[in-house]
C-alpha cells in the first residue's frame, strides 16, 4: 500500500510539473501574442490570458497535492488496519492453542486416572 501511495505521488508530481509546464507554455505564448499586437487590448487580453492559465496550473497543483495527501493517508490507515488485524488474528491463534494445549492437558489427565 505504502509502495502504491508513493508512486501515486510520484505521479501526481508529475502531472503537476506538466501542469506547470503547460502554463509557463500558456504564458510564453501570451507573452508573444502581447509582443505582436500593436494595441492595448490585444496586451490586456494576453496579459489576463497568462494569469488565468496561471491560476489554473496553481489550482491544479493544489488538488494534486491535496489529492497526494488524501492517498497517503489512506495507505498509513490501511496499514494501521492491517497491523490492527494480524494483532488480533496472532491473538485468536494463541488462545485457540492455550485451548487446545488445555484440552490435551484434559486428556491426559482423563487416560491418567483410567489407569
């Protein structure tokens, strides 16, 4: 689980460099459209055009890392579940043998006194 949690991260991280990548793309190419437009729209435009692909690629990033988080928490609980249950199963063996080491113990007693 745990193996699984940290590639699920490695690829969240991945994903959000890509997202990054994506962006700093986004405004390299706002920055050219900015450069070729002679009027002061056209720039406005490019410029809110960068911003907005930023906050995208930000927003991305963030529910990536959220999500990376929420993964790994759940792969600390699956373990601690799984510890919670071989605990209580080694427990269940050990008092099924005290019985059974109990009930052989009967047993001999009974053959020991039929003799």
């Amino acid at each position: 689980a745990a193996e699984a949690a940290a590639a699920e991260a490695a690829a969240r991280e991945a994903r959000r460099r890509e997202a990054e990548g994506r962006a700093a793309r986004g405004m390299v190419r706002a920055a050219e459209e900015q450069r070729a437009a002679s009027s002061r729209a056209a720039a406005s435009r490019a410029v809110r055009e960068a911003a907005r692909l930023k906050d995208k690629a930000t927003a991305e990033a963030e529910s990536e890392a959220a999500m990376s988080a929420a993964v790994s928490r759940w792969a600390e609980e699956d373990a601690a579940l799984d510890a919670e249950h071989r605990a209580r199963a080694e427990e269940v063996e050990a008092r099924v043998s005290a019985a059974k080491a109990e009930t052989e113990a009967r047993i001999g007693e009974a053959d020991a006194q039929a003799l």
